[in-house]
C-alpha cells in the first residue's frame, strides 16, 4: 500500500532521504555546513537576515530585507517544501494507519458471525465502510456457476429494492466477475462494454469495484461497490483493502457454514430420535408421518411440507400418489389430492427413486400436472423419495420455500434422504403392525364364525326342527300359526348370522363381499380427513347386493368421502350403509360448511348419473345440525 501512496504522490522514497542518512540528490544534509552544490551557497546569516532566520525558526513568515546585501533565500524556500511534503506524509502514514484499524475491525466483526446470513450481511457492510461507498451488495453465485441465487444490498432502502423489481441474476457488469473473476475497477460503469444499463426506478451509480470472495479456493459469490463518497474513483488502495476483506470473508463464511451444518445435523439427530421414540412407542402412522413432515418442514426452514403416498402395493410403480400429510401454505388445497406420476415434482422423485429439485416450483413449466394454485408463492423446493429398497418407494416427501428464498444444497439434502428413509420405515412398521393386527383380529372373527356356525346355528336349527314338529301336534290353529312365525323367524336369524359369518371372513379376501370393502374405504380416508369417520352396516350386504350396484355403492361411497375431505372443513363424518327392504342405502353425513352455491359440481352429476343408471335416487341437502347430507339409494333387483 506504501508503493500505491508513492505512484498517486508522483514522488519518489527518496524525497526524505535514503536509508543509509545520506541526502538524496539535490537535498541539503541537516544540521551541518553546507555543501558544495551547483546552489550558491549564502553566507552566514547576520543582521536582518538572523532576524529572518529566527522568525522563520518561530513559524512567523520572514519580513522582506531591505538591506542590498542579502543574500538569496533558495534554501529557505527547499526547506518549506521538504516540511510540507512531510506534514502531508505523516497525514498519509495516519490515514493508512487508521484504514489499516478499519479492516481489522472489520475483520474482527465479519469472524464473529456464526449466523450464515448475518455473516454476509455484515461483510457487505463492512466492505461499504472500509471504502466509503455510497452503495455495496454481495452477490452469491448458484450452482450451475452462471447465475446469482442471492442479493445482499446496503445502501438501499426498502422501498428502493421494492421499486426496482427482482434481484439481478448476473447480467451485465455483474456477470462479468463471474465469467473472469477478477478484481475489476471501473470509472464509468456506463462506459464499461459489458454494462446493459439499470432498470426502471434504480438509482444512478457511476463509480464502481468488484471482487471475487473465494471459499475453500471456489468462488462463493462478488462483492459489489460503487459510488464512492466525494465523487471520487476507487484506487488500488481500495481494490486492496477490499480484496483482504474478501480473503476474510471467505474464511468466515466457511466458518458459518460449517457452524450451520453442524446445528442442522443436531437437529436432525433430535427429531431422528424423537421419531424413533414414536415408533417404538406405538404411535399410529398417521402421527408419526405427520411428525416427520413438521421437523423436515422447521429444520429445512421451508414453507410448505407435504407427505404423498403411492395409490400401489408395495413395490410396484404406482400412476398416482394422494397428498396424506399437507402442513403449511393452503393445506386445504392439497390434502387429500391425487396428482399423477408424471408432469409433477413429487412424481420426478418417486419415478427416478433420487432427490428432485425445482428453483420455481409455482412457474416450473416441467411439472404442469395437478390442480392450479396449490403451489402459489413458491420457489425453490425439493422432493425425496420414502424408501427406495426393492422397487418403488411407499411415497414422497415434498419441502417448498418462498420465492426470493435459497435453493436447496447438497449439504440440505443428504439428510433429508436419511429422514426420509425414516419416514418410509414408519409407513412399513404401520403396515407391518397393522398386518398383524389384522391377523388378530382374524383369527379372532374365524373363532367366532367357527362358533356361531357350530353352536348358534345348529343349536337354532335344530330349536326350528323341534318347533316345527311340535306345530303339527297343536289343534289350535292361532296357536299353529304364532309357531309357524317363530320357525320363520328361527330361519331368518339363521340367514342374517350366516351373512355375519361371511362378513367376518370376507376380511381375508378385501377384494370380496361389499361389507369389507365399505369398511377398507372408510378406513382409507382417515388419512384425509385426518380423523376416523363412523360406519355402521346393516342387512345382507354380501348377498344380497349384486355385484354390479355394489360398484356403483363404492363408487359414491368414495366420491363422498373425498369430497367430505377437500370441501367440507368437517370435523365429524357419518357412514350408514343400509340393504333391507329391496333396497340399498347408503347416506354420508358431515358437519362441515356445506355445498356452496357456486363451484363444480361434476362429482355430484357423476353421483345422479349412477343412481339414474341403477334406477335408484340421489339426494344432497343440508343437515339438520349443520354440514351435508347425503343419501343414494337403489333397488336391489338392478
């Protein structure tokens, strides 16, 4: 910096003399007598002249002589140049010295930060002040190494950055440091052959400097300064300064970094265990899922989580996935939604089994599929597969940030798959356990089908018999007649405990029997209403409904419960499931908002459609206590 003082001066180390004490070239040696110079030497002063000397020697400016005698005032003349030049060498070693303080400070301060976006935050400031620029901004650079992801600026208001519109991406001057990153000062940007000029409402700036900042030998982003104060251009002494404070802005952003890493891998290993805990605690899946979601959402600092399960049996590749989990965002605008495999983010991940990532997941033109608007607002996001051994996962695990927001790293993402695989674990220990609660409960409906076919109903049977004989013996014919209407009755319990039986092992066999299959679809949409809704049965469902209405019954059955989990808001829903009297009936009942008057209504001309096709009929209206009623109906004989 001492060589940058010599050039701006224009004069040379040598103007106060030589290392070794001799004078430089044309400079007087003090004290001593004069010397021998093409100078004429004076002689000593006496008279008016020491009167001069000593006033000059008191800082008082010498009075004219008038004597004729005088001799000449050369020397005099050198010695107050030699002194000024000094006074303004003595100011320059200052001025360094305090800048020199200023850049340690800064130093000092930019060290200090732990917090990533304070650390950056506070090298922009520091960098506008080491210089005295009116404006500063570090730009990070994305990783396909072309563009900016972040603008960090000082100088501009709120309002100002508000006006201006969105942050640069690195056209223009600012691309240039990221296509050569080099140190680059510039005297008029507008003059520079890479300035593509300012957008509308952005302030004018003129002077301007940039500098790379490096971390770990990579260029991590550029420090930006223009405009500095008094209308003057950057010097090497300010490119210098600037470049140290990069050199330690570097460090310190590694420092945040890693600082940043290890408080995430703490977190993730807290939320690991807590989720382990509720695994091994017996926590229903539903809970532990929804818990998974709610820490990758905190950790990741995301606006959005979202869990979607695949419409398939394990292993093999599903063509549609159904939101289970919705945190954040409009979560009525997601849950329960099914979106295909194709043409949508958390698809990508689930066909590929690898992270997938979008920089704009609202205008992303690559995943158009699903329903509009469910993804307003968002920017960067990330979606992970739930496990991946074997075949195809059991879902996806989809985070979202806002716009404006980072992109997700690599750094972020590694331990979001071992989350993720978390995740899938517990969707297979909930499956596992509930396997074996179903084989309980099997075991458990085949001892009791085994008892009531060995013991009710042979026992009935045989009570029928008896009664049936004994009728034959009795001469009163109203007395023979109440007989007759017992056996028949006998005979009817016998029918309706033989349906029970059938309904008890129709469990085994999901596929079969219209009773099992309303009460797996009922189960089924816990997920989406995020609460069990009732079901009650009654009738011979499994014999006397022909297979052919019992379609068209679980299809109504599954329009209602969806639409009961997108639009009703409810907090309680009723299924009764009816076949008696020729009929079938089946009526959902919610507590929700209820129809609107306005809105599509193609679910519910699907619902009329089959009850025309049935020959049944099809009702909604509102509920007395408030939410929907819904009830279709349709002959037994279709």
């Amino acid at each position: 910096m001492g060589g940058a003082e010599d050039t701006r001066t224009g004069t040379g180390g040598d103007r106060l003399g030589r290392a070794d004490g001799t004078p430089p070239p044309g400079c007087p040696a003090h004290p001593g007598p004069p010397q021998q110079s093409g100078l004429p030497q004076p002689s000593p002063p006496s008279g008016e002249a020491a009167q001069a000397g000593e006033a000059a020697h008191a800082g008082e400016a010498p009075q004219p002589s008038t004597s004729s005698g005088a001799g000449p005032r050369i020397p005099q003349l050198r010695l107050d140049e030699l002194l000024e030049e000094l006074q303004w060498r003595i100011d320059a070693a200052r001025g360094t010295r305090d800048r020199v303080h200023s850049l340690l400070e800064a130093v000092l301060a930019v060290g200090r930060e732990l917090d990533l976006a304070q650390a950056l935050h506070r090298i922009v400031e520091a960098a506008a002040d080491l210089v005295d620029a009116r404006y500063a901004a570090l730009g990070v650079i994305s990783a396909d190494g072309h563009s900016l992801s972040q603008f960090l600026t000082v100088g501009l208001s709120p309002r100002e950055i508000e006006e201006i519109g969105p942050q640069p991406t690195g056209r223009g001057i600012l691309g240039e440091l990221i296509r050569d990153p080099q140190p680059l000062r510039c005297p008029t940007l507008s003059e520079h052959p890479a300035s593509v000029g300012f957008p509308p409402n952005h302030p004018p700036m003129h002077t301007f400097l940039g500098v790379p900042v490096r971390v770990r030998g990579e260029v991590f982003g550029n420090l930006y300064l223009t405009d500095k104060r008094g209308g003057l251009d950057f010097d090497a002494d300010d490119e210098a300064v600037i470049s140290t404070l990069a050199v330690a802005a570097g460090v310190a952003i590694d420092n945040a970094r890693l600082y940043e890493e290890a408080q995430r891998q703490q977190r993730w290993l807290r939320a690991s265990a807590e989720i382990t805990r509720s695994l091994l605690s017996g926590a229903p899946r539903l809970e532990v899922v929804e818990l998974i979601a709610r820490r990758a959402r905190e950790i990741a600092g995301a606006e959005l989580a979202d869990v979607s399960v695949a419409l398939a049996d394990p292993g093999e590749r599903a063509e549609e996935l159904t939101v289970e989990v919705a945190l954040g965002g409009r979560p009525e605008a997601r849950l329960g939604v099914t979106v295909p495999v194709d043409g949508t983010l958390s698809g990508a991940a689930y066909a590929s089994g690898s992270p997938a990532t979008s920089d704009e997941l609202e205008h992303d033109e690559r995943f158009p599929a699903g329903p509009r608007g469910r993804f307003t607002g968002l920017g960067p996001a990330v979606a992970v597969p739930l496990g991946t051994g074997g075949g195809f996962g059991r879902g996806v695990l989809l985070l979202a940030r806002a716009h404006g927001q980072p992109p997700f790293t690599a750094e972020e993402t590694g331990p979001l798959l071992g989350f993720a695989d978390q995740a899938a674990l517990a969707l297979e220990l909930a499956e596992r356990r509930r396997d074996a609660e179903q084989l309980t409960l099997l075991e458990d409906r085949d001892r009791i089908a085994r008892d009531l076919h060995d013991l009710a109903i042979q026992r009935l049977f045989a009570t029928g018999m008896t009664l049936q004989s004994a009728g034959r013996l009795i001469e009163s014919q109203s007395a023979a007649d109440r007989v007759s209407r017992a056996v028949a009755d006998l005979d009817e319990t016998i029918k309706i405990i033989r349906s029970t039986i059938f309904g008890l092992r129709a469990h085994s066999e999901p596929d079969r029997g219209l009773r099992a299959r309303a009460t797996r679809a009922v189960g089924e949409a816990q997920a989406t209403l995020g609460f069990a809704p009732r079901l009650s049965m009654e009738g011979l469902l499994d014999t006397d409904v022909p297979q052919e209405l019992a379609e068209h019954v679980m299809a109504v059955l599954g329009e209602a419960l969806s639409n009961a989990a997108r639009h009703a808001r409810a907090s309680r829903v009723e299924v009764a499931l009816r076949a008696a009297g020729g009929t079938v009936t089946l009526t959902v009942t919610d507590d929700g908002v209820g129809v609107p008057p306005s809105g599509r209504r193609s679910g519910l001309r699907n619902l009329a459609e089959r009850a025309e096709r049935a020959g049944g009929t099809f009702d909604l209206r509102p509920a007395e206590d408030g939410g929907t009623r819904l009830v279709w109906e349709a002959p037994l004989g279709v």
